[in-house]
C-alpha cells in the first residue's frame, strides 16, 4: 500500500500546473455529473403501465389524450406492441378518462358500421367492411385457450371480367401462444377452416398461419409428416406381428426338439393381431328379488268400516226378479277392511368401462411338420400339447394342424456343409492370428536381444576405451615421472662431480616419485662404484620380466 502511494505522488509531482487544473476540473464535472443524475432519478415519478401491446393508432390516440390532460407519459416499443408508461398515482385516473371516451379502441368488428355516416363512398365501406371483417376473425380466435394474441389479414377477391384475371381471396394469420402452450394439429386445422368459412372464396389452402417466430404452423410438409407418420405406425405393427410369431415359434419349436429331437420336427405361426383400440361402456340391470333392493318410494293405503248394513235380495223367484220391487230384510253386522302396499324400487345398475388396449391376438394358426410316422393317438398328443404351449382358442376360431411328412436331408446336408465350411474358415483365420502374434512375438524378442546384445558391446567397447585411456594416462604420467626423476638424477649427478651439494628432492614430488629418484640413484651409485654387481642385478631383472 505504501508502494502505492508512493508511486502515486511522485506521479503526482511530475505534472506540471496545467495539467493539475485539468485533472480536478475533470473530477469536479463528472461528480456533478453523478450528483445530479442522482437527484434527477430521485425525483423522477415511478411509472407503471398504462396499457401493454397496443397497435401504433391506438397508442397515438391514447398519447395524444394523455397529453391534452397534461399527464406525464412514455412510450416503449417491443415486439407485442407498445406500452404506455405514466406515474403511478395516476394510472387509474387516466385509464378511466380514456375508457370515457372509448379508447383504446382495440380490435373493431361490425360495430364499425355503427358510426356510419352520410356520403361514404363505395371504397370507404369495402375497407370498413374488410376492417370489421379482420376485427371479428381476431376476436373470435383470441377466444381460443391458448392464444395470446391475434392478427388477421385478408385480402378479398378480385372480380374481373377474364376468369383467368381472377385473383382468389387470401388471408394470412399471425399468432401468439401464452408460454409453454402449443396447438394440436386438429386446433390449427379448426382454425383454418374458420377463416375459409368466414370469408367468400376463400379455399384452406389459401390460408397461412404462423407463430411470433415466424414458423408456418398449418405447413403441408408437415401433413406429409404425418402421412409418414401413420405408415411408420403400420411398419410398427407388422414388426410387433413378426415378433410375437417369433417368439411363439421358438417356444413351440424348443418343445419339439426337447420331445422329439433336434431337426425331427418343425412349426411355423401364423399371428393377427388386433391394433384397434376400444373403448365399451357397460350396463347391466338385474331384477329386485325378494324384496332385495333400495326401495325409491312406498304407498300404504288402509281402509276400514263397521256397523250395519241392509242387505236387499230375497228367495229366488218371481217376487225377487220383478223389476221395480225389492224385498227388503233385516239389518246385518258388516264389518269391512281393506290393505293396499305399493312399493317402488330402484333399479340394480351396474356400470362398467373396458378399455381394450391394442396388440391382442385375434387369430392364431400353427402348423407343426414331423419326420415320423405317427399313430392317431401320437399325432393327438403333439397337437394337445403345441395347442396348450401356444394358447390355441378355439372361440377365436385358432387353428392347428400336425401332420407327418417324412423330410428331405439335402437342406440339412447342405446346412451342416456350410457349417462346416464356416469352422473351417474361422479355424484357419485362428492359426493365421495365432502365427501373426507369435511371428510379432518372435520378431519382438529378437529386435529386444538384439539392442541388449548392441548395448553390452557398446558397453564393453565403452570399458575398454576408458580403461586404454586410463592406462595410456597412466603411462604418460609415468613416462613424466621418469622424466621429471631423470633430469633432477642428471642434475644431482652434475652437482656430485663438481663438488657440489646435490639439491634436495622437490617437495612437490609425490614419495613414489621420491622414492623412484632415490632408487635410481642407488642404482647409479652402484652402476659407478661397482659395475659388475650392477651388471649382474640388471641381467637378474630381465630374466625375471
């Protein structure tokens, strides 16, 4: 940190007055800068919209009345439409002076013609009408859950008196989906038609829908899709029905060979299966037996009497059966009760719902080939069998036929000949592998000795350079010793026959060298004061070397 500051004030010192003045004038306006941008921002109004995504004549109409009313605004551009910003204290005030006086106006239909005036002209009342038109498809595809936001263009036909001049009508739609929302091919399809119903000539081929990205969403490629689609589906199901035969048949067939030996027996399957997917409601009513139910409703109805009663009638006869004349008897007791039940109950339902998944097996037939003569009783019990292993339903109307037939042996030679020729060629491309990695092996062993045999002679050729060199060191170095102890002899040999004091032995002499001068001056010595011993040592010397 000291560093630092340091370099900052001899920096500091080094400019000169001018520069100084420029520097804190600099800091002085950018200060003033953040200062006041800061009280500005401050005091600035918070803004909340007013209005998202209106089109460009809307928004000059609501700016136009903000501004009459003195109410501060902004406008942002985006790609939904433009938003009207105004302060937050006043958002409410102003939305509803402008729905007074009916703006926005957004998307218009036949109320276009509401406000129609004297003296429009023709062409005023076709673009009226085409405007109405417009305003209505929007509205009414906006309906739909999960779009956004609408735009439809049309442009009507063109009469002309040369049919080939004739221009069919043509409508394009623009649409934006809420987040995370799509439309189904059947909703796009829907829509389509809506247009080409709505307006006269116009043909579904004629009209181009598209999303906010620019994607054409009713493209005939993608029908063409779907066409590929649903025959994928049918490759689908034939591949399912190949496997399921598969299947049936290895089991089937692993059974044959278990029972009656490998290649004695063969079975071939035949599947349909059911892709239809059902859905069946059910509803079945059962009768209310004795008294067992929910009852709905019941009516009793009792009525009683007692007391006397004249009873007309008489003998029979003629007295009895004049007309106009009754016989009249006593009062008799009558007693009269009478119990009546009515009871309503509520029927026995039940419902059910079977969903049938697609993949069942509708039909299966099985054939079943055996290389033996077979009893009734034999061939009855292969045909139980394979039925039972392969789920034969008769109700179905499943089929299964076992049949001996005796087989031809050329397949089955000519089978195992191919086999055989297939190990035979998978052996030789083993022993040709086997060679190949021992050859590489052999090749491999013999660059490895060969560089370790290479090495070892370099290594003795590199042992027996150094040790030449060190012996031809040695024998320089010697050779310079004799050297050195012959001149400093001759010297001392000089110095004895002049009468002088022989000179001392160098101190910087080794004692072998010291030792080797005085060897060779007793030598001398010897060599002049006795010769003929000396002779004889030297002869003694050679005849051992």
């Amino acid at each position: 940190m000291a560093d630092w500051k340091a370099q900052y004030i001899e920096l500091w010192n080094k400019t000169t007055m001018r520069q100084r003045q420029m520097i804190i004038g600099a800091a002085v306006l950018v200060f003033a800068a953040i200062f006041g941008w800061s009280y500005w921002y401050g005091n600035r109004p918070e803004l909340v919209p007013l209005y998202t995504g209106l089109e460009t004549k809307d928004a000059g109409d609501v700016t136009a009345k903000l501004k009459e009313a003195g109410v501060p605004y902004e406008v942002q551009e985006g790609k939904e439409g433009a938003t009207i910003l105004v302060p937050k204290q006043r958002v409410h005030d102003a939305r509803l002076d402008l729905a007074t006086q009916g703006l926005p106006r957004g998307h218009k239909g036949f109320e276009l013609f509401d406000d129609s005036k004297l003296g429009v002209t023709e062409f005023q009342n076709k673009v009226n009408y085409l405007q109405a038109l417009q305003g209505e498809l929007t509205r009414t595809i906006e309906q739909i859950e999960v779009i956004e936001k609408a735009r439809v263009h049309i442009v009507l036909p063109e009469d002309s008196l040369y049919k080939k001049n004739e221009k069919p009508a043509t409508a394009s739609i623009m649409l934006r989906l809420y987040p995370e929302k799509t439309l189904s091919r059947k909703e796009i399809r829907g829509i389509t038609n809506l247009v080409a119903h709505s307006i006269q000539g116009l043909l579904p081929e004629n009209i181009t829908i598209v999303n906010d990205r620019g994607k054409i969403l009713n493209d005939p490629e993608e029908d063409q899709d779907e066409a590929k689609d649903e025959s994928k589906k049918t490759l689908d199901q034939l591949e399912m029905t190949r496997k399921v035969e598969e299947r049936i048949q290895v089991n089937l067939q692993s059974l044959l060979d278990q029972a009656l030996g490998e290649g004695r027996a063969f079975v071939r399957v035949s599947v349909e299966l059911d892709f239809d997917q059902r859905l069946t409601d059910k509803a079945i009513y059962t009768p209310v037996v004795d008294d067992a139910g929910i009852i709905r409703s019941q009516q009793d109805i009792s009525e009683t009497y007692t007391g006397n009663s004249q009873v007309p009638g008489g003998p029979a006869g003629t007295q009895s059966n004049i007309p106009g004349y009754v016989a009249t008897q006593g009062n008799a007791r009558a007693d009269y009760e009478k119990k009546e039940t009515t009871k309503n109950y509520e029927i026995n339902e039940e419902k059910s719902k079977i969903v049938a998944s697609p993949g069942s097996i509708r039909h299966l037939n099985v054939g079943v080939l055996v290389n033996d003569e077979l009893t009734a009783a034999q061939q009855e019990s292969i045909r139980r069998s394979v039925a039972s292993a392969a789920g034969i339903d008769p109700r179905r109307g499943d089929t299964i036929s076992v049949e001996p037939v005796p087989f031809s042996n050329e397949v089955a030679e000519r089978k195992a000949a191919e086999e055989q020729k297939v190990k035979d060629a998978e052996m030789r491309q083993t022993y040709i592998i086997v060679g190949v990695i021992l050859l590489i092996l052999l090749i491999a062993a013999a660059i490895f000795f060969y560089r370790r045999r290479q090495a070892q002679l370099a290594a003795e050729a590199a042992a027996a350079a150094e040790a030449q060199r060190r012996a031809e060191e040695e024998a320089a170095r010697r050779a310079e010793e004799a050297r050195q102890a012959a001149e400093y002899a001759e010297m001392r040999r000089q110095a004895i026959a002049n009468g002088k004091e022989p000179p001392d032995v160098p101190q910087e002499l080794t004692q072998e060298e010291k030792q080797a001068i005085e060897e060779r001056e007793a030598v001398e010595a010897l060599i002049n004061t006795q010769p003929a011993e000396a002779a004889m040592l030297i002869k003694s010397w050679l005849s051992e070397e």
